[in-house]
C-alpha cells in the first residue's frame, strides 16, 4: 500500500530498558496500527507508518536515546549479539560492550559507510549458548575459551539467507576481543569496495568471498589490516540450534536478580500487548526487555522473588 512505510529502530544490544518500552509502547498504538514486530535481527518494526507521523516518531525516539539510523539501507545493519550480554552468568564474554563499539565507529564514520553495494550484516556473540545466529550473518564473530583459558572469536565469513541462502565459511582465523572492531571496519571496506554494484542480486559478502575464494579473501583482511591473524584450526564447539534459547527463568550475573525468557507468535505483537509487556516490566521494577534471534524475547534485571509472578502475568498474556 503506497500510504504506508515501514520503520525499523536499531536496538544495539538488544535491549529496551523501560522508558524505551513506555515510548515504543506509544509509538505502536498511536502511529502503527496497534502493531509491533520483533525481528529475527533483534530490532523492532512499525509497519503501517504515515510519513506524516515520522517527525513525531523521531521525537519521541530521541527523547529516549533510541534511533533508526543505519537499520535500513545499503551499508551496516544493527549488529547482533547476545540478548543477555552482561547479565548470564555463564556467557563467555559480554560482546554487547563490543557491538556498542563497532556500532558507533560505523555511525560516527557514516561517510565512509553509508553506500555499500547492499547491506552488510555482522554478529558478534559472546554467548555460551552462540544464540546470535553466526551462520547466517555476512561476518561474525563466535566467541570461546582456549586451552589457556584466553577468550577468542572464531571469525566465519559469508553467511545468509534470502535466495542465494548459504552457511557461512570459517576463515581458519581467530581473532582477539580488541582486534574486533579492525576486522569489522577492514571486511565492511572491503566488500563497499570489491562488492558487486551492477546487480543487487549478486551484491552481499558472500558472492564476493565465492567469487574470490575464501582464501583471497582472508588474505586482504590482513592486507588491510596490516598485520596476520591467529591461525584458527579448531573449530569451537558450537550449540546446536534447538537448544539456542534462553527460555524459563534464570539465576543472572547481578545478585538476586534473574532473567526470564519468553515466546512470542513469529514476532507480531499487538499493541495493546506491548502496552501490557512494559506495564508488567514498570510493576516489578525490572530492567527491561532484550529481543532474540528467533523473534522471541527475555525480560531481564527482575529481582528474584518476584521473578514467578511477573512470568505468570507475561504467561497469561499470551507470551509463555
């Protein structure tokens, strides 16, 4: 329908604290129809959005430090990473703190990053249950332990889905926590400037790294880099897919609190609902809510003896 848009808000670590809730909350009943969609990239989206509405929308987004600058577009999409970054006592690392990082190099470089030939997809996990969905993005970076017990991110390459679907390529190479944001900046440059630009359907990293062969590939990475990386043999033992979520109630890092996690129909939230959701978070005094790589979501920062009553309230919401 040509009266509608749709609006994506970047959630860089996919997390909505509760002023953040109370005004997505607003903006889903007032301007989108009564609808909110979680997705599988962990942001929100509005659909059905008159551009009438939008400077309002932009108000509101703002007054709450939240954006939709890069969410769209041809050059780096939101960054995915755990949902319960710096809150799961058993993650690896907390990536969230170097999403944040490699998102606002992108965002305040935006000239250089702005015109890719399509867009470019990373994620970053440091999540021992490696719920970002490395296998899909077009680089990503798996975190583990060594037999030293030294945290490194094994690097894959040219994941994705849509119709040229392909599971990503490890790259052989590890990298260190503060050689991440290098790798991200030299593949985004690389592929703005080798990706191909006369045909959108051949225009992701992937048919770049086919095109060239995986080990072309690399050895640019550490052209630009200037330096090589860590020989990556081994491949980390990965979760398998099923059991990826972080569904029920769980003791978090901070003491005496816990994270919950819940499933959503495919993502679709009526408004109202969404209403309810951060009505049920303000009650309790929870931290807010963080969205997952399968359109379902967790609620954090809930102080254990309320952590029953809030899932029970989320449960006959409809959100079990």
């Amino acid at each position: 329908d040509k009266a509608y848009f749709m609006k994506r808000i970047k959630l860089t670590d996919a997390k909505m604290n509760l002023e953040q809730l109370e005004v997505m909350a607003k903006i889903g009943l007032d301007y989108a129809q009564g609808l909110v969609d979680f997705t599988d990239r962990q942001n929100v989206q509005f659909h059905y959005i008159q551009i009438k509405d939008i400077p309002a929308m932009f108000e509101l987004l703002d007054s709450v430090g939240l954006t939709s600058r890069m969410a769209s577009g041809d050059g780096p999409r939101p960054i995915m990473t755990s949902p319960v970054g710096g809150i799961d006592p058993d993650e690896i690392i907390d990536a969230s703190v170097l999403a944040q990082q490699v998102d606002t190099y992108f965002d305040e470089n935006e000239d250089r990053f702005c015109n890719f030939p399509r867009k470019y997809k990373i994620g970053i996990s440091g999540c021992s249950k490696h719920a970002v969905a490395h296998e899909i993005q077009d680089v990503a970076f798996t975190a583990f332990k060594d037999e030293n017990g030294e945290v490194l991110f094994d690097l894959t390459l040219a994941g994705g889905l849509s119709k040229s679907k392909q599971i990503a390529y490890r790259a052989n190479r590890y990298v260190k926590p503060e050689q991440v944001l290098d790798v991200a900046v030299v593949c985004a440059e690389i592929f703005r400037d080798h990706g191909n630009r006369h045909n959108r359907n051949k225009a992701r990293v992937r048919h770049l790294v086919n095109e060239w062969g995986l080990e072309k590939f690399v050895n640019e990475i550490e052209n630009q880099l200037g330096y090589k990386l860590q020989e990556g043999t081994v491949e980390p033992k990965i979760t398998p897919f099923n059991q990826r979520d972080h569904f029920g109630i769980h003791k978090a890092k901070q003491e005496g609190e816990s994270f919950i996690g819940f499933a959503t129909n495919s993502g679709r939230v009526a408004g109202e609902d969404f209403k309810a959701m951060s009505d049920i978070c303000k009650k309790y005094n929870a931290g807010g809510i963080a969205l997952t790589s399968t359109q379902n979501f967790i609620v954090y920062g809930v102080k254990d003896e309320v952590a029953q009553a809030l899932a029970d309230e989320f449960d006959a919401l409809g959100y079990p």
